[in-house]
C-alpha cells in the first residue's frame, strides 16, 4: 500500500470534474477495448526511445497492472504450461495464473548459478519485476536483463516485465528496462511491458499499461473483451491528464523523500531490534525491506500468525513461492505507515520471535 496521503486528492478532484464536464460520452459512456487513443499515444511517446518510436498497437490499456497479469495467463496459458518465474515471485502473479493450472520453474535472478537460458527453456514466458521486486526490493543489474532478453529470444519465451515499482527510485539511475535493451533491435521483440499508475498516482485510477508487439496485444484486447469490455472511462481521461500535466514528474521527489525516510527508520529499528535473528539488504527504492532469518527454528508461517496475536503484520516468504515451501523469510512493508508505527511495529515482532522461539524450548 501507498501512504494515502501521498494521493494527489484536490489534483484529481479538478481534474475528474474537467474530464467529465468536457468529455461526457468518452468518460460516461463505453469507450473502446484497447483504451482511449489518446491515452495510448501519450503512453505510446512516453516509452519510445531514439531506436523506436512506438504507436497505438503496441499499447493495451488494462484495468491496472493486475489485468495485464490476468490477460497473459488468460492469452498464453494452458493446463501444465510452464512458466519461468523469477523467485521469490509476486504472490498477485501466481494468484492470477493458477486458475490455468500452469507448472511454475523458479528462476533466482541473484543467484551466480542462474542460466535463464536452461529455465526458459520449453516455457511460455518468464516473468520478472526487475525493479525493486515484490517482495524482495531488488534490482536485477543490467547484464541479466540483456541476458533475460537474449534468452526469451533464443527459446521463444515470451518475457514479461512487470513494472509496477521503478517511479519509486530513491537512490539513483536505473539500469535499462528489458523493453528499452528489446527495442534497440527496432522492435519490442518477446517483451510484455507492463505499466500502472498505482504506485505513484493512486491506485484507485485501477489504470495501467501493457506495451508489447501488436500481434501480442491484439491477443489480449481480445482477452480483455470477455473480462471488462472496456477500463473506466473517467479513469483513462484522469489518467491522460495526469500524465499531460507532469505531475507524475513534479511529485517524484517529494514522494521518494517520503518514503526514504520511512524506509531508514524501519531500517534502523530492524539494525537494533532484529539483526540477531534476521539479515537483509536495505533496498534503493520501491515498498519492502525482505529479511532471511538467521536461525533454522525461525519458521515465517509461524511468526505470522504470533505476529496477528500482537497485532503486526508480516507476509511470510510462503506466499511468494509458487510450491509454498520457503518459510525462511518475510516482507515487511515501509511505504503505508508513519516513522513512529514502524518502530513500535518492530518491537512487536521482535516480542513475537520471543515468542515462537520460546515454543522450542
Ligand atoms: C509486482 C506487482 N505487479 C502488479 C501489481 C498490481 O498493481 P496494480 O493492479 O495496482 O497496478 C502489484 C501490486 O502491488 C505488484 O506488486
């Protein structure tokens, strides 16, 4: 979760009330399938880059970034298909594709044994959130997204890149997107680029962005049509102006600033009040600090339910694995709550390790 008070509320209380009041048949009315055209363009522009202006059909608007996740299982997806995964993995992304009943590879992108090339073979797609990932806050670095893209190109992979968390950049440059290394071929080659005004707007808009070779969004438009007919009007317009008037731009700093802070003061707590039982690695952006725990007795399904009894809440590393095995590690969120709650909601969970290594003696 965003912090709401990070929404820009009397922004879009004019703009909504201008949408509406100059465009009501777009905003009221049903619009199209694949999303306003003037969204798509501006969407369109936005991505294009020095070796590839892109255009209206490489671009699907979908009802927020989780539709995008939908419209791949429902496009790509059969019963035992494989998908190559990159773990831990985004638990929305496994929510929305098992009703297809597909078989998940983990692909471990830190790892020094990773061969994405091995992993992609014989799957449908890989799928990766290479900045500040759900849950771990990671970067995947520069050469293994060429090397992600070198890989779906040899194995016919599609690869999709989930981007939901790269405008939350408190440190410093990027490394290139999958789709910008795809496109310097002069075309967005086996990438599925998906976008989403959720993290830095609000998610409320429920407006994101899918970027991918016409063919492909041709395949989900259809997808899309027996699932919604069309993202809400009124959200699209919202979402144009919003992206017109800059404000996206303006407020970047002033929200990583924000959210800097409160990651430190989590840090800091979790340096004096967990560092025995747990390690790891402060993130450069995005929402979650991903801690391993230390001691084998530590089992994060446990520490759940001990935490809900003192009233913190951690997402347990089960939940980010396709197979539900890893009990060694948790998600900690930083973006939703004040400096002071986060103190106090790590020495909770420090009382609540207490606890649960206390059932072992
Ligand atoms: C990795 C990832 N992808 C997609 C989403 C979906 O976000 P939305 O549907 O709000 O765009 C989220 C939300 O937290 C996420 O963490």
């Amino acid at each position: 979760m965003p912090d709401p008070a990070t929404y820009p509320a009397e922004e879009l209380a004019n703009i909504a009330a201008n949408a509406i009041r100059g465009y009501p048949a777009e905003t009221l009315g049903y619009g199209p399938i694949e999303g306003l055209a003037d969204l798509r363009m501006l969407i369109a522009q936005r991505y294009s880059t020095p070796s590839m202006t892109l255009s209206k059909s490489n671009v699907l608007i979908t009802t927020s970034g989780m539709q995008g996740l939908d419209l791949v299982g429902k496009a790509l997806l059969d019963k035992g298909d494989l998908v190559a995964g990159q773990f831990p993995t985004y638990l929305g992304a496994l929510d929305a594709w098992r009703p297809r009943q597909p078989q998940f590879r983990n692909m471990d992108l830190t790892s020094a044994d990773c061969d994405p090339f091995a992993a992609m073979n014989a799957a449908k797609f890989a799928y990766t959130v290479p900045n500040f990932s759900n849950p771990t806050g990671r970067l995947v670095g520069a050469e293994m997204r060429s090397t992600l893209v070198d890989a779906a190109n040899q194995t016919g992979a599609w690869l999709i890149e989930d981007d939901p968390y790269g405008s939350l950049n408190y440190e410093g440059p990027l490394p290139p997107n999958a789709l910008e290394i795809a496109m310097r071929c002069g075309d967005t080659g086996p990438v599925v680029y998906l976008g989403t005004m959720s993290k830095l707007i609000s998610p409320g808009l429920r407006v994101g962005w899918v970027i991918a070779a016409p063919q492909m969004i041709e395949a989900l438009t259809l997808a899309k049509q027996g699932s919604d007919l069309c993202t809400s009007g009124i959200t699209q317009r919202i979402a144009c102006e919003v992206l017109k008037s800059g404000i996206i731009e303006t407020r970047q700093p002033t929200i990583a600033a924000h959210y800097r802070s409160r990651r430190d003061a989590l840090c800091a707590a979790m340096s004096e009040h967990l560092s025995d039982w747990f390690e790891w690695e402060v993130p450069a952006g995005g929402m979650f600090i991903w801690a391993k725990a230390r001691d084998p007795r530590i089992n994060t399904d446990r520490l759940f339910e001990i935490g809900l009894e003192e009233k913190v809440c951690i997402s347990p590393s089960s939940v980010f694995d396709a197979n539900g095995d890893d009990c060694t590690g948790m998600r900690i969120n930083f973006t939703l709550n004040a400096e002071d709650r986060l103190v106090e909601a790590v020495r909770r969970l420090a009382r609540s390790v207490e606890r649960l290594l206390k059932e072992h003696t």
